[in-house]
C-alpha cells in the first residue's frame, strides 16, 4: 500500500494521455491499466489485512485518479456489486457468491438507474414475474424506458450482474427487489440469449468507465438468484416480506458522506493547480518601474482562489464528523434502534447537494483563473469539474434531495410547535430567532446563520399553510413553494456547515503550535466572514445588521486575504498532492508550468509529423482550386 | 444561402459522431469537412453579394455549429487573418494580400497570444528587429514564453500567419505591430526554416480547430511584410508614428458585441434542449393516482430554466442595441470624432462579462436540469457550455475587463463630482442617488439598479481615496478595492442589462399582437424580478425595500413562473433552430429523447461488436488467476 511503489508500475502512467485516443481506444487502454493495477492491488491489499476498509478505499480512490484520470470499469465490482451481496445476500448466497467475487473470477456491476427513471426508485419498470412451475424469475423489459442505463463496465466489461427489478408475483406486484444475472458466458463472453448489452456513448467524464445499457426480452433466471436476505419468495410463489425498509437507508448515508469528503479532495486538487501557477505567473504592470507582479498578489485573484482553501477545510471537517455519526447511528441501527436515522437522513440531503454545488462552482473558478491556459486538458482542471459535476446527480439528485431534507425540517418545525421536542443537529431550532445583537464576531455570525434557518423554515411552513388555506391540495401547496423549500434545507445546511467547521477546527487547533492554528483559524474567519457576505440578504432581512455592519465585514474580508496570502502556497502544499497526483502541467510542484505545457503538447500524436497527410489529400487542391 | 441546401450536402452530417475519434481524426476529419463546406460558401456567397456581412457571419455560425459542433480550423482565416488586412495594411498590401486571401490560395491565421501573455498586449516578448542593412526584420523568440500559443488553425492548416510582436530598431523598442509571416512552404507544406511550428494539444473544447504553438529562431521576412497602414518603418529604420491608437478599440468593441449575440444564441439553443425535455420527462408520483408529472410542471424546474429564456432575450436585445452605437460610433471615429469611444468602450467592458458569466452559469443550469442524460453528450449540453466557457477568457479576460470599466466609471464619477456632465449611458450616475419609494413596479425596480450602481461606484470611489489616505500608493489602493470596483462594474452592467432589455422590448412590442405582446413582457417582469431577488442584499442597503417587499416580490415571482409555463414550450419552440443545429438527443422537435439516446448509443464504435478484443487478451485470463 505505497503509492510510490503502485504508481511506478510500467504502464501505469507512461502511456499516450487519455485524450488523444479515439473512445475505443480509451475502454481497451482502460481495461489494460485495470487488469495491471488490480493485480498488484490484490496482492498489496494481502500483505496489509489489518488496514481498515476506509483507508483502503482512499488510497484506491486517490491512486485511480492518478492512473485513469477518471476511473476503472471495474469500479462498481467493488463499491456496488461486492456490498450489496453482502448487504443484501443471505448467508448461502453471500459464502457463493463471494468466493467468486472477491478473487474477481467474475467481474460484476449493479443495474439500477433506467432510461426512464433515476432518482425516483418507484418508477422502475423492469419486470421479474415469478413462475412457480418452472421455480424461475422473467426478466423482461416490457418498454425502450425500462432499459437499464449508465452502470459502470456494464457495456463490455462485466460477465454478473446485480439488477433492480420490479418483483410481480400472480399478477400482484411487490416492489423493487435485487436479482443476481448472469449477463455474458463465462468462455465467450458472448452476451447470454434474451440479454441485450451495450455501451451508452460518450460523456462529460468517465469515459473508460464502460457504462452501459441492459434490456431483457423474457430472460429466465433460477429462484436462487434473486438476493434474499431481506424480503423471500418462497418456492410456491408465497412473498414473504422483509424487515423495516429504512434499514436501507443506512447504505445511501454512507454514499453521501463519501461525496462530501470525495468534494473536499476534489477541491483541495483544483485549488493546488491554480494556486500554485498563479504564483508563477506574472502579467501587468501597474507601477511603471517595477516588474511585472505573481497574479496571486492581485487581490481579485485571491478573492477567486482562498475560499477554495477554506471550503476544503470545511468540507472535510464536516464530512469527518459526519462519518462518527454515521458509525455511532449504524451501532444504533444494528441493534434495532431507529430514532436517529431521520435527522441523519436529513442531513446528508442538505450536506451533499451542497458540497457538490459549492464544490464544482469553485473548482469551475479555479479553472477560470488559470485564463487561457486553465481549457487546457493537460492542466486537469477540467476533468476534474467533469468528474465532480457528476455528483450533482447520481445518488440522488441535489434538488431532489433538498427537497428530501426539507420534508424532514417542516416535519419537525411543525412538532416543535406542538411541542415535541428537537435532536441533535436539529436543536438548534428551538432557539431564539431573532438576532439581539450582532456583533460581528465568528460566533455572532454562526449564530445568525442559525437564526437565517429557523426563519426560512418557519416562514414556509407559513407559505404552505397560506396556500393551502387558498384551496391548493397539500401536493400542489408543496410544489408552490418548493423554491422556499430548498432555500429553507440550504439555510440548514448552511449553518451546520459553518458551525461544524469552525467548532471542529477549535477542537484539533487547539494542540496545534500557535502559528499553525492562526492560519488554520484564520480560513475559518474567512470562510465564515465570505458566507455572510454571499448571503447579506439574509442578514439584512433576519439579523438585524446594519449598512455600517455590511461595510466592516467587507473591509475585514479584504483583510483576511492579505493576512492569508504569505501563507497561500503553503497551505497548498499541505494537501501534500504527489505530481502524479495532481497530474497536471500547471499545477506541479516545480512551478514549470510553461515548459510542462510545451512537453505535453509535444505528445499529441498529430505533433509526430510536420505535415499532416490532409494537406495533400485536400488542402493543396482547395488552394488551388482543384476541388 | 439555405441553410438545408448546405446541410444536406453529402459528408458534412452524415459521419461517425466527433466524440468517438481520436484526436487526430478529429483534425483530419474537419479538414475534409472544412474544405467541403468552404467550397461550397464559396459558391454560395457568390450568388448572394447583396447580403450584407453580418447576415453571412450570422449564417456561418449557426451552420459551423451544426457540421463541426465546434468549430474549423479555417475559422481565423476570415474572422482575423482578412479583417486585419483589410484594417492594418496599406492599399498595396491589401490588393495583394487580399486578392490571395479572398480565394484562399493560401490559408491565414493570426497570432498574438503568447505561452507567457495573453490579455496583457504590452507584455507580448515576440521581437521583430529591423535589419536597415538588408531591410529585412528578424523574427525571434528569445524566450519560452514568448512562444505564441492559441491561434486556431496555426498548427498544421494555415501556411501564412500575421504575427503581433514587438518593433525593435537600432536598440529601441517601438512598441506592438503586426507583420505578414509566411509559415510553411506553399509546395510542400513544410515549416520554413527558423519557424517552430506544432499543436498545443487537446483542450476543453475547439478540439477541431487546430490551434498551435509558433515559435523564431532569427527568422528573416523583408520590410515590406510589416502590415504599415498605421505605423511605418523607412528602409533607412526611420520609425513612423501612426495616428491615434484609440482607432484600434473599435475592432475590441466590435467583437465584444459578438460575443453578447453569441451569448444570447447559445443560451438559446441551450435553453430549447432542456426546456424540451422536460417536457417529455415524467418523474415521481406526488399524488398517488395520478400518472408522474412532467417535470416542467415542478416549479424548481421552471425556476431553473424559465429565467435562461428571458435572458436569452435581454442578451439579444441588448446586442442589437448595442450594434447600433456601435455602428454610429464607427461613422463618428471614422470622421475623427473620438468622443463617445470611451463609454462604449466600457460599455462593452461590462456586457461582454456579465453576458458570458450569466449565460455559462445558465447554460450548465440547462445541463444540470436534463438530470443524468444531460451528462450525454449526445444532447450536446456539454459541448455547448464547453464553448460558450471559453469567451470567460478570450477578447479580454473577463476580471480584467471588469476593471477596466471600473476605471471609466471612477474617472467619470469623479469628473461629475467636479461638474464635468456625464454622457449617454453614463447620465443616469447624475440622477438620484436613493430610491424615494419602493413601489415594486418594473420601472421603479430597474431605477433601484440604477441607484445601486450610483452608490456602488460612488462607495468606491471613497474607498479608494480612504486607501490612499492611509498611505498606500494608487496602485496599490486600486489593487485593495478592485474587489468592489468589479462589483462597481457590474452593478452598471446589470443596470444597462435591465432597463435596454426593457426598453427595446416595449418598442418591439407595441407593434405586436395583444396575446403576444403579454408572454413577451412577462418574460421581462421575470427578468426584472428575478435579479431584484438576487440581488436582494443591495435592494435591502439601497433600496429602502423591507421585509414585506421581499415577501411580495417572492410571490409574484412564484405566480409568474406559473404564468409563463402554458407558453413555454412555445417560447422556446419559437427561437426556431432546426433539429441539425440543436445536434442534441434530449432537444429534438419530435420529442424522441428515448429513442434518440439509443439510436445515437448505436453509432458508439465499441457496439459494432459484442465482444471486445480486450477480453481474450486481458480480462479472461485475469478472471482465471492467470495474469
């Protein structure tokens, strides 16, 4: 488990990069890299039992991204088809199937997502109908829509499959259940009789991912293959239903919290490209005399880039703590105990919208102030937009899920006010809601985003209550003020951002050497101060600040950046990304991003020739007007 | 001139979709493209001389759009390489360049960006030494990153290249001038000796363009090769001042404007995709026996894409009013008037970056409200944002721009405080600086903006000269403000955006049917309304708005998204692109996304067989334990 020793694996990184070959060429080269970094990945992952799963699943995440620029198409086999057996097998099925799993005998995925629905898992329309004669499922796809479409090495990769499907049983239906397919010949490869397979096209990113589409015209598979742990069909066709549904929620939990920690990562890369070449770069000349200036002293320049420094920071803290929840709650929920999972539940609805939003925003910006030079592949800026943009959407859509968190939020305002009582993260909503004072300090800020929250809730409860008064049925009441709802869930999630930064910054700050916790406190101020000043709506409207008050934290935003600046390229160095890493020509360590960017374009194939056969073929004639 | 008689042309539409190349088929494919489709313009335009320029450049666009879904590498050969013949070259220079040019005998392009400078001209490090011995120039790059960098077409198309560098003559420096430099043998094709040429690799976007690196070694062109229409230089190396620099402003303004109309087109067809989609997605089941709604029918959805409609529009309008000032500037600057150059200039210092920061932002949004599909790129979501991103940087990086217009604005509102009159579009800074009222009308709001910009640039202006109080220089007083100076300049671009938007629509509009008349200016409440809430924090310190206002703008913004939604498929219907510029699965007129997301999945080269060769070679014996 060395990343230097994984990462000077021949033909790991010394390939043509990515983005000069054609898409076939990215799948094959893809699955030559795979095959290569698995194989030691295995026999690496043997000699390092004791390592926990979380840190295995780091440095897989971290070496890959250095590797594939992107990712593997075996990556569901282990992040989807591998847990759901386990999570979703009964004991038979899980000593079966992951025997042949784990040593990769055969390489799975996991079919949910259709043409036709994604996030809205009710709406899935494959069909597994159970025959009691014959003891088997049909799987079929009774319309184009209920093709399944996007699973990871789906299209040419994997030979198992783990499919969604809807389980009818006489005629009855009885929900989304987890079937175990067979999908290609173990000898061939071919794709087995009733099975349609193939690849869904180019994308914005993962394409040596190999995600495909699945569709089935009455394929047969045994009793045996659907996933049982749960819910059971008995041989006579007797269904037999699962314990509590909720207990699933756990898994989407743990999804969620690893984006939100994946975000921080992706951010702290961006950041470290841009921040390190606008230490080199240098352009105008505001004082005649003097040379021309880093464009990192340019305070707009650092307007656009230490906040990137500061989220990542606030990100990670957050998912961290996030993760002791998470393992505290799971203990809970092992041992029967469910209370705790709604507020959870709620806030990772809030949490993964957004970190994605901020995340790709500022990454995007990262990308921006590289200029020209940052549409450039070879920076990898905007692969890794690419990339984190994806987590806008899959595990659950960022609207969607605010709109999740918001019904958990209205649910417990309103209890509140019948006086139930408030948990947890959702305390705080018991407080005042006004703010008395505002003195300007950290926590009088923290606080008043807080006060922002209950305000924002309360008052659309207020709205929906008002349009239902107007005769709108409770659904469209709800569609009516959706806009509010998701302003409401991100005032939430807001001030449980701020709030978990800076308390947990406090907390490891505090064994720090004092020169170390300064700076480190001083991203806190700056992120906290740079959120009142994005949302100084919200604090004109709920707490009670002033003209003057909006000018002093402006001034004290501007001073901030100079304080940080000294520290700028350190506390990007501290991500402490390898080169390979960061995989880009202008973000590495030596600072030589003009002649980086110059041997990089020197492997782009077309530079391999000084005339390219087209200028005989057709540019010679069109200019001599003999075409 | 018809769009279909060109689109259906053999060769141009009917090929393996770009996204499956190589990097170097993708060159060579739109070379055969471009030759194609300019022998047939040729032929075209002929037939056409009446039609005036910016018909033919409109035209260009949208079917270059459609054929490469990027652009050609013959694209600067008429949009830079001609024009700045025509307006740098003396009238010998033109008969010959143009005559060669016009025919395309050769191919040109032009290349002032450098690896190390881009938006920053005084910076460029190309030298052009004048040899008075031989009367010859010689061309050199005496550092790495004096490299030219960016020019489309440079790498392998184009065989003649003007080249921005800087004049030096008997020691001195005379600043940045253009010259005709030969590139490539017009026989072979071939770099000319002492010419550094290739490409600069793969980027974001304008994959098919060529773009390319260019470097000197001592390269000699004779004295006749300086394009000396402005600025001359004698055989003896007596250097000739040209007329006022001030004239070359016009052709940065011109093109600004462009990128404003390119901005509004764009958005448009972006907006037409998702906007259509939605229209045939169904997702969720709020009442439980109702079928699942569109997703139009969701207002977060409306909310998402409504206002990228109305912005289309506003950008639209405010191109076209801007062409006219520019085209009564240019008979003014053509008769010396240089009065008005100024306020244009930051006029167009606004617009060119609130135009491309709003419309990519909404561009992305439209992308994002496709859910998972978006990230196709078969719905050509992607691609479009890809381009439309890049003019964030080009013709002027837009922070920097920004600044610029900051300028005008602190020498203009400094020169008012003195009793100098403001002029045109400057003269609202002299009305009143509070808004006596709030009366929630769209006039009274698009005054609020005007107050807004008022204080914002006045506010600045203080700010600045309390800096230079404490001590600092005005450099560095400038450098510490320039965070609100941009925001200075974009409080008067959003004031310009808002009130031309519903200036030149009420014009339109009073000849229009009542029905239409009505969508139409709803649209402009909602762009109204929509920035009031924004920028809901400068209304609240501005403004004299209160909570209740807030309230009530948040309702009508609510009731007009439901206004707006029975005609929105009309709207977009109504920006009238045909199914082969749209390019786009999700978009299409026929509303087929299911079925066109398969059908274009099919043309992904990896499903031309059902099994992949890396299977016997790779995947099989890893899956048996042997590799």
């Amino acid at each position: 488990m060395d990343e230097q020793k994984v990462l000077s694996i021949k033909g790991l990184l010394d390939d043509t990069p990515e983005e000069y070959l054609s898409h076939k060429e990215k799948y094959e080269n893809s699955i030559r890299k795979s095959v290569l970094f698995y194989k030691t990945l295995h026999s690496t992952e043997d000699e390092n039992m004791s390592v926990d799963e979380k840190t295995k699943l780091n440095f897989r995440n971290i070496v890959t991204s250095a590797i594939f620029k992107d990712n593997s198409p075996f990556m569901l086999h282990n992040s989807m088809f591998i847990p759901t057996i386990m999570g979703q097998g009964t004991d038979e099925q899980r000593e079966y199937w992951m025997k042949r799993a784990k040593n990769m005998e055969i390489i799975g995925t996991y079919a949910q997502t259709e043409l036709g629905h994604g996030t809205f898992i009710r709406g899935l329309e494959t069909q597994a109908t159970y025959d009691p004669d014959t003891e088997e499922f049909v799987l079929h796809s009774p319309v184009l829509s209920s093709y399944k479409w996007w699973p990871g090495g789906l299209a040419h990769t994997a030979n198992y499959c783990i499919v969604m499907a809807r389980l009818y049983i006489k005629g009855k239906s009885h929900g989304i259940h987890p079937f175990m397919v067979q999908i290609r010949d173990e000898e061939t490869h071919m794709p087995l009789p009733g099975i349609k397979l193939g690849e869904i096209g180019a994308k914005l990113g993962f394409n040596t991912v190999n995600n495909g589409f699945l569709g089935f015209e009455n394929h047969r598979i045994s009793r045996d293959r659907m996933l049982m742990k749960n819910a059971q069909v008995l041989k006579d066709g007797t269904f037999v239903a699962g314990s509590n549904s909720k207990l699933t929620y756990g898994t989407m939990v743990y999804v969620r919290v690893l984006i939100v920690s994946n975000m921080a990562n992706m951010l702290a890369k961006a950041v470290t490209i841009a921040l390190r070449y606008s230490a080199i770069r240098r352009q105008s000349q505001p004082k005649p005399d003097e040379p021309e200036p880093q464009i990192l002293d340019y305070v707009t320049q650092q307007h656009k880039l230490f906040i990137a420094i500061a989220s990542s920071h606030a990100f990670y803290m957050n998912a961290m703590w996030l993760w002791e929840i998470y393992y505290s709650v799971s203990l809970q929920l092992a041992s029967g105990k469910l209370d705790n999972l709604p507020e959870l539940h709620a806030l990772a609805c809030c949490l993964k919208p957004l970190s994605t939003i901020d995340a790709t925003a500022m990454i995007e910006k990262c990308r921006l102030a590289c200029g020209g030079h940052g549409y450039m592949l070879s920076a990898n800026l905007a692969q890794t937009y690419g990339l984190a943009t994806a987590a806008y959407t899959y595990e659950g859509e960022n609207t969607v899920l605010l709109l999740q968190a918001a019904r958990s939020l209205v649910k417990a305002w309103v209890g509140h006010v019948k006086g139930r009582p408030l948990k947890g993260t959702m305390a705080y909503l018991a407080g005042d809601s006004t703010v008395k004072a505002w003195d300007g300090s950290i926590d009088g800020i923290i606080q008043s985003f807080k006060v922002v929250a209950i305000r924002k809730i309360s008052s659309v409860v207020k709205i929906l209550q008002d349009y239902e008064k107007s005769g709108l049925s409770p659904e469209d009441a709800w569609n009516k003020a959706s806009v509010f709802l998701t302003a409401a869930s991100e005032a939430h999630g807001r001030a449980v951002l701020l709030s978990v930064y800076k308390s947990e910054m406090d907390k490891r700050a505090a064994v720090l050497s004092p020169p170390l916790r300064k700076v480190l406190l001083q991203l806190v101020d700056l992120y906290v101060t740079y959120w009142a000043l994005e949302k100084v709506g919200d604090m004109l409207l709920y707490a009670s600040i002033t003209d003057k008050d909006v000018d002093e934290l402006q001034r004290r935003y501007i001073e901030l950046l100079a304080a940080i600046r000294p520290n700028a390229v350190g506390l990007v160095d501290a991500f402490d990304f390898r080169d390979e890493i960061l995989n880009s020509t202008l973000g590495a360590y030596d600072g030589r991003a003009y002649e980086r960017l110059m041997e990089e374009a020197m492997k782009s194939p077309l530079n391999a020739e000084p005339v390219n056969q087209t200028f005989h073929k057709y540019l010679k004639p069109f200019m001599r007007g003999k075409l």
